[in-house]
C-alpha cells in the first residue's frame, strides 16, 4: 500500500506539483484548510487522514521527537532541513518513500531527508 502524505505548509508548492506529476498522492494542510493549527493538532491531523506529514518545520520536528520519548503514538514525519537538499533530490525520496514503504514503516518514526 502506497504511502499518502501530508505536506505542512511551509513545504514549497514545486515539491507538492512534483510529487502529483509523479502519481504521489498529496494533500496539502492548506488545501485541507489545516494550515493555522498548532503543530500538536496538524500531526495529529496527518494521523486522523492516514498520512504521512513531510515537513521542514524544526517545530514540527521537535514535536515529533518528544511523542517518541513520551511514547505518543504519530502516523510518522519526513524531515528536510531546507538548505540541505534541493527540490528535486525532495522530490524523489519522497517519491521512493510514498512508491516503496509501506505505512507502518513510518509509524511513529522521523524519516530524514536526503536519503
């Protein structure tokens, strides 16, 4: 089963236009109009969507470090910082990641990009 993900929206829209050109499926937190909750809350809406949440957000990735170590359960994060790797290279991880794991590979865990 392919991975779904869910792109925070401080992800640039050429990786989203990508990743749909692609096959990926995408849903933004805009097009969700989930873009002003709190990090807490957009995870945890990732989750309630089955999807995975793609961030450069150091916030959201704090957050995501304290449910590991609270025992939180998540539906998973992927993480780029965003001087360390350039759009396209974003693009196919992420699509490796969305055409290749399955859901439960991320469960809970932060993926980093590059790969």
């Amino acid at each position: 089963m392919p991975i779904a993900l869910y792109m925070d929206h401080h992800v640039p829209r050429a990786i989203t236009h990508g990743l749909r050109l692609r096959g990926v499926d995408v849903l933004t937190a805009f097009e969700d109009e989930a873009h002003r909750l709190e990090d807490p809350d957009l995870l945890d809406r990732a989750g309630v969507l089955g999807r995975v949440l793609f961030t450069q957000d150091n916030d959201l990735l704090r957050e995501a470090t304290r449910r590991q170590r609270e025992g939180i359960p998540f539906s998973g994060v992927i993480f780029a910082h965003q001087l360390r790797i350039s759009i396209g290279q974003c693009i196919r991880d992420l699509e490796v990641i969305a055409k290749v794991a399955e859901p439960e590979d991320l469960r809970n865990t932060v993926q980093y990009l590059p790969l």
